[in-house]
C-alpha cells in the first residue's frame, strides 16, 4: 500500500526532472506535429518553433514551453480557442514589429477539421476537441446572439433569439450560445395544442400574434414551436355522442369555429348534431358534460327557464311541461322540477288533492290560484303547469275499532271517523290530537305506539278487567266513566283522567301515574308510627284490605279522590295512633290486634268490632287489617324487648332440651333389649341353619358320586354309537359323491367330443364351399378375360414372340446367333433369315 501511494509522485518527480533537463537541454529534437515555445531574454519575444527538426538553443534563449503535440481536429468535431492569434486576409498570422503574434485578449475562435496546428504564446485550448451536435429531425436548437452579428445574410442583435431547425449540423459560433433543445409537439387526431405567444411576433401563414395571446393549432402532425411562443398544454377532443353534450361558456367575446358570435359569459351546448367531436378554444370553459334526459311513456318532467328555441335565450321565470317518450339535453339555464316523475297511476282507492298556481280554465270549470279540488282514480294523470299536486290520498281502511281525527279546514271543526272506510276531502285534513306527556309515557308502557308530535289516528286504550277509566269532554265539560274489560277511544276534544297515586311504605305521594282505576277488592301496605301511653314509639306494619262500592247512577264518584291511597293511609294511620296512645306498652303488645281493628272499624251497638271502614267520598271500603310486624322505634325498648324474647326463648329451649334429653335415654334402653333379645334369637336360627346345610352336604355327596358314573357310562356308550353311524354316512356320502363325479365326467367327455365332431363337419362343408365358390369365381373370371380379348388376340399373343425375335434378326442382318447363359443351357439353332 505504501508502494502504491508513492508510486504517483515518484512518476510526477520523474516526469517533473525529464521536462526540466528537456528545458535546459541545448540541443532539442522536436518530432513531426509537435511544437515547442521559445522565449528570446534579449527581446522577451517568445516565438514557435514547429517539428520535424532539431532546434539548438542559443545561449540568451530558453524553452518555455516542451515539446507538445500539436492540436488535432478530426472531421465533423471543432475546438475552441481563447485569446487566439490575429490572422490577416490570407489567414496568415500577424506578428507585430518585435515579432511577436498578435493576439485578441478576451476573445475566443472556433476552429474545425484540418491540419494540426501549433497553439502561439497567450492562446489556450477552452475545453476539449469536441464533436459538433446533430439536430435531429422535429427538434431545433434554440440560439441566442451574445453580440451582434451577420449570420447568413440575417442580422441578428445582442439579444435576439431564434431557431437552428433540424436535420441538420449545428457550426457552432462564439457569439452565439445554445440555450436549450426544443423538440417538436405531436398533434394526433382529436387533439389541439395551446399556445401562448411570448412576444409580437407573425407566424408562417402571415398571421400576427399579440404578447400574451394564447391560441390552439389544431392540424394533426408534429409542430414545432416559435422562438417567441410557447406550449401551454395538449388539449384532448370530447368525444359527443347521442347521449352526451358540452356544455360551455365564453371567456370573453369571439366567434366560435363554428362561425357563432358569442358574448362573454355565454353559455351553450354542443351536441352531436354539431359536431362528433369538440376540442374546447382557449375563450371556452367546459363546465361539464351533460347527459341526455330520456323520458319513457309513463314519465314526465317540468322545465324551469326553459330556453326559447327560435331566439336561444331563457324565458326566465316560466316552466314547460314535457311528457315522454322524448329525449332532450337540459340547456343551459335549465333545470327540473323534482326531477324526472312517474306520470299517477291511481286506482279506485285513491286520489290526488291538487291546487292551482294561477287562474285557467280546467274543462268547462275556471280554476283561480289557491283553488283546491280532488281528482279521483282510477285514471292515470300527468299534472299542467299550472297546477299543484299537494298529496295522494288513498282511502283509509277502518275496522270497528279503528278511527281517525279529521279536521275541516275551512270551519276549523275537529271529528272523528270510526269504523268505516273513508276518503278524507279536498277541503280536510287529518288532525293530529295532542297528548300530555304523562300519558303518551303511559300508554307507551301498555305498547302503544305514541307520535310526539300527535296522535291522527283515534287514541284507544284497552281497559282492564275490573278497572275504571274516566275520560273528561272539554267540550261538552262533561266526563264518563268506562268500567273494563272494554275498549276507550277518545273524542277530539276527550283527555284521559289521570290518577296520581301514594305509593312505598311508608307512603309517599305522586308515586303511582295510572289511566285506569282497579276497583278491588286488594290490599295495600303501609308504615304507622305510634306513641303508646308509657311513651314506647313503635313501627307498625299494616296491611289493608279495599274495594270500592260503585253506584251505577254516579259511576264518577270513585274518581272524586284524587289519591284514594294517600287519604285511606292517612285516615287510617291517625285513628290507630290516637287508640293505641290510650293503652300501654305492654297492654298494646298482648292486644295489639283487637286495639287496632277497634281503632279502625270502630264498635257497634252490639259493642262488637265492626268489619269495615267506609270513605263516602269515594265509595272506598276497607274490609281487613292485617298487622306483619310491630317494631320499636326507640333502640333501648328493642334492646330491652329483644333481650326479654330471648330470655323467653332460652327457657324454653333448655326444658324442651331436657325432655328431649330424657325421651332420648328412654328410647336407648328400649332399643338396647331389643338388640340382645334379637341376637339370642338370630342365634338359635344360624345353628338350626348350620345343621341343615351339613345334612344337605352329605346328600349331595352321595348323588353327585352316583350320578357322575351313571352320565360317564352314558356317555361312552352314546359317542361309541354316533361314530358308528358317522362312519356309515361318511361312506354312502362318498360313493353318492363318486357316482355323481364319475357321470359327469363322462358327460362332458361325451358332449367334447359330439362338440368337435359337429365343429370338424362345420368346417369341412365351409372348406367345400370356399373351394366351390372359387372355382366358380376363377371360371367365370377366366372366361370373362377371354370374352374381352377375343380368339384373335390371343393368338397373336401366343406368336408375338417368335415373330419379334425373327424380325428383330432380319433387321440386324443376321444368319444364326448362340445365346450363352450360365443359369441355362446352350442353344444352337440356325435359321434362314431372308424366309
């Protein structure tokens, strides 16, 4: 590596030392095209000395500049020079009186293929021998003058720019500077360029731009731009088709291509009527393409400002009906009302409910704006201008149960229709019924479907069994009654009865929104706090058994109280705590029932305890009290209570536990008798069983002994005899087999051969009928042969050849011939040619 690092500058040193001794040498050998710089210290003229020669150095003088190959510029390249030398007319190089070259400081020379030439004192090669640049075709050069100059014939200003065309080579000049390649734009079919003009300038068709103006070229091919225009961007053509328009507007005032005056800010459409296809100009704005607009047979649609046709411009503020089956693009300005709409088709069940926009004549009948009327099916209807649809109505299926509000507009009068089919009039309406919150909450409860912004349909609500429901007319201000199970359905001006309840324990008002009223018999339970006379503050637990008594003449009078509940309690719970503050503590504890049912139902003439406390207010009757729990409300006196309850209760457990205890012994002793008298007995019964089984024993002994002899005797005697009759079968089986084996064997042998006999005579009268058939065929072939060729010639087939051989001789003239053959013997035969 360190080898590697020196060697660079050791090369340098080496090279460095040559050039110096080359320098100082007195004697230099200057080889052909190279050239050396030689400075005269008397005069300080440095002049060239070119090669082949040898040059001796005086002593006042000294080389500049070592040999040096001279530059060499092969065709089609050029090379720049800086501060080149002056040349005179003939190209020759003016030296000045001292003799040194002129030079032009600051200045450059381009110079081309020719012979290699020396570089003078002060000049320098700028770059490198380069080749010279080849426009392409559809490309240019584009130049610009650095100073001004004559370029052939044209003058041209510092400045001024302007294009080198290809194909073409480009002489390059050092007053003029390449300053981009411009390639030419192609134009295919259906396409524009944009051009925007840099400068006044006119173009080859002698049309004069203005700066800043922009314009299309529209013809197919490959342009290229002007130095004084550039390209804005390739517009594609829109494509029209019968379903597709332009729709344009007009930058500023022109004439379109074709040949329309249009004003700035106009707006059109070019269809396929116009043109196939449309490249937009440079003063038109595409706002987008427009769809064709189809209308079947059953469609319709209404145009707003539609556009005259005759002068092209919109009739604002009119409307036009179209009906299908047509097709149209929207103009623009143009737009539909609702859209594309299906012409009514109305059955018998329904109608439209139209209105007029302005004053016409309908028939014989003359429509005025605001009029209202109904147009009934079944029929199918497309509406004029000059009317308005307001709804479709169908009419409205009731069952029994069913009904709807219906408001007349004109008299502001609100029924109901229940129960019939009915198709609402061009001057009703249906009036939606509004409902308190609370109730539309409670009926949302039972299910019912409820609209906020109010009820159209008849509001009905399902009475229960055993229940009331009051329902207040505010019209008549007259309420009813309606005892369930029953179906209520109110007027337009009714409003259910709301009631608001006690509820919880102890009770509590507004706790319980119901529309109907449970008429019992039931209970409710509440908390009573009671002071007794010894000051012991208990809590009471009581329950209450009602019903209410209803009178068919005031049915409303059980609607009198609004919260029964709450005034029962009340009435009730004061009356039990002024009783039972008349008694003790412990008094109250062992009578408690019989104080308070004396509190609440009171004693009769009898002085026995009545049975029931009657509201006449409201009919409501409490038949039963029922006490579930007496509690103290002071923590000493249920401290106290408690622990005398439990003393109460650990007495009587502990003797309950004694008797137990005792019963308990008494029952042990008894059973332990009667385990020992059962063990005796149990006893006595296993060695009774023991003896018996050891008689059993020896019984079987002596019969399983007999009985195995007697079965093993049995039993040779019975194989002895079934292998006797065993053999005997096995042998009548094996001759009835052999029998059967041997007749078929013979069988078969008998039908082989009575096979082949009758396959040999098959064959044997087939061979005599193939020969038959043959011979038959050859015959009739033979003779058929010689049917066709005749007696004749077959006679002359049979001398051909003697008669060939002998005329073949007599044309060879000769007398007698010997055929030698090797595979036959030798013929000698001697014939007289001339018979």
């Amino acid at each position: 590596r360190s080898y590697q690092n020196q060697a660079p500058r050791q090369i340098f040193l080496v090279l460095r030392t040559h050039r110096q001794s080359t320098m100082t040498d007195a004697v230099i050998r200057i080889k052909p095209h190279y050239y050396i710089h030689v400075l005269d210290k008397m005069t300080n003229v440095t002049r060239v000395e070119v090669g082949p020669r040898t040059f001796t150095r005086e002593e006042q003088e000294q080389v500049v500049l070592v040999p040096t190959a001279m530059i060499m510029i092969p065709p089609r390249h050029y090379a720049i020079i800086e501060n080149p030398v002056v040349r005179n007319e003939d190209g020759e190089v003016v030296f000045d009186n001292l003799g040194q070259a002129k030079i032009r400081h600051g200045d450059k020379e381009v110079r081309r293929e020719g012979e290699p030439f020396p570089l003078y004192p002060g000049e320098s090669l700028y770059g490198k021998v380069s080749p010279l640049q080849v426009v392409a075709p559809n490309t240019a050069l584009r130049l610009i003058a650095k100073r001004d100059c004559v370029i052939e014939g044209e003058a041209h200003a510092a400045g001024s720019e302007w294009l080198f065309k290809g194909p073409g080579t480009y002489i390059p000049r050092v007053d003029v500077d390449v300053s981009e390649i411009v390639k030419a734009s192609i134009i295919k079919p259906l396409q524009a360029l944009r051009l925007r003009c840099v400068k006044e300038f006119t173009n080859s068709n002698g049309v004069t731009r203005q700066a800043g103006e922009e314009y299309l070229l529209r013809e197919p091919g490959a342009y290229l731009p002007n130095v004084d225009e550039v390209v804005v961007e390739t517009l594609n053509a829109f494509i029209l088709t019968e379903k597709k328009a332009l729709h344009l507007r007009a930058r500023q005032e022109f004439t379109d291509v074709f040949g329309v005056q249009r004003k700035a800010g106009e707006e059109w459409l070019v269809t396929l009527a116009d043109t196939e296809s449309h490249i937009p100009d440079v003063q038109e704005i595409v706002i987008g393409e427009v769809d064709i607009t189809v209308l079947s047979s059953r469609q319709y649609c209404v145009i707003v400002d539609p556009v005259d046709a005759e002068t092209g411009k919109p009739r604002l503020g009119t409307r036009e009906l179209r009906k299908g089956e047509c097709s149209f693009f929207l103009c623009p300005g143009e737009k539909l009302e609702n859209g594309i709409q299906k012409v009514h088709i109305l059955d018998s069940e329904e109608a439209l409910l139209l209105r007029a926009r302005e004053q016409f004549t309908d028939g014989d009948e003359i429509r005025r704006p605001g009029d209202r009327w109904m147009i009934h099916g079944p029929c199918d209807y497309v509406p004029p201008v000059t009317v308005e649809i307001l709804e479709s109505r169908r009419t409205i299926p009731l069952d029994v149960n069913e009904g709807i509000y219906v408001r007349d507009i004109k008299t502001g009068r609100v029924r109901s229709v229940i129960g019939k089919s009915y198709m609402l009039k061009s001057d009703e309406e249906r009036w939606a019924k509004d409902l308190p919150s609370v109730v539309q909450e409670l009926l949302a409860k039972e299910g019912k479907p409820v609209d906020p912004k109010g009820q159209t349909a008849v509001v009905t609500y399902k009475a229960p069994h055993n229940t009331a429901v009051q329902i207040y007319d505010y019209k008549s201000k007259q309420p009813r009654v309606v005892f369930g199970p029953d179906l209520v359905m109110l007027g337009p001006e009714e409003q259910f009865t709301v009631l608001s309840l006690s509820g919880d324990k102890p009770k509590r008002p507004h706790v319980i929104k119901s529309l109907s009223l449970q008429l019992g018999p039931d209970f409710m339970t509440d908390v009573v706090i009671v002071e007794t006379a010894d000051h012991a503050r208990l809590s009471l637990k009581l329950s209450y058994n009602w019903h209410f008594e209803v009178d068919k003449e005031q049915p409303d009078k059980i609607f009198s109280v609004p919260d029964f509940v709450g005034d029962a309690c009340k009435a009730i719970a004061s009356r039990v705590r002024g009783e039972v503050a008349l008694h003790s503590f412990d008094e109250f504890h062992r009578n408690s029932a019989k104080i308070i049912r004396t509190a609440v139902f009171g004693i009769d003439e009898k002085n026995k305890i009545r049975n029931r406390f009657a509201f006449s207010a409201n009919n409501l009757v409490i038949s039963n009290i029922d006490i579930q729990s007496v509690e103290p409300v002071d923590s000493r006196t249920r401290d106290a209570l408690q622990k005398s309850v439990q003393l109460a209760i650990e007495i009587t457990t502990r003797s309950q536990e004694a008797e137990a205890r005792h019963e308990a012994e008494r029952r042990e002793q008894v059973s332990r008798g009667q385990i020992e008298k059962f063990k005796l007995l149990n006893e006595a019964k296993a060695e009774e069983s023991r003896k018996n089984l050891l008689q059993l024993q020896s019984q079987s002994a002596t019969v399983e002994s007999t009985g195995a002899a007697t079965a093993e005797a049995k039993a040779h005697a019975a194989r002895a005899e079934i292998q006797g009759q065993a053999a005997v079968e096995a042998a009548r089986l094996n001759a009835e087999a052999n029998k059967i084996k041997y007749k078929a064997e013979l069988a078969q042998l008998k039908a082989e051969q009575e096979a082949e006999t009758e396959h040999q005579k098959a064959l044997n009268e087939l061979e005599i009928s193939r020969a038959r058939d043959l011979a038959a065929i050859e015959s009739g072939k033979f003779k058929r042969i010689v049917d066709a060729i005749g007696r004749d010639t077959l006679k002359s087939i049979s001398t051909s050849g003697p008669d060939m051989q002998h005329k073949l001789l007599s044309g060879l003239g000769l007398q007698s011939f010997m055929v030698d053959d090797p595979n036959s013997p030798i013929n000698l035969f001697n014939r007289n040619l001339t018979n």
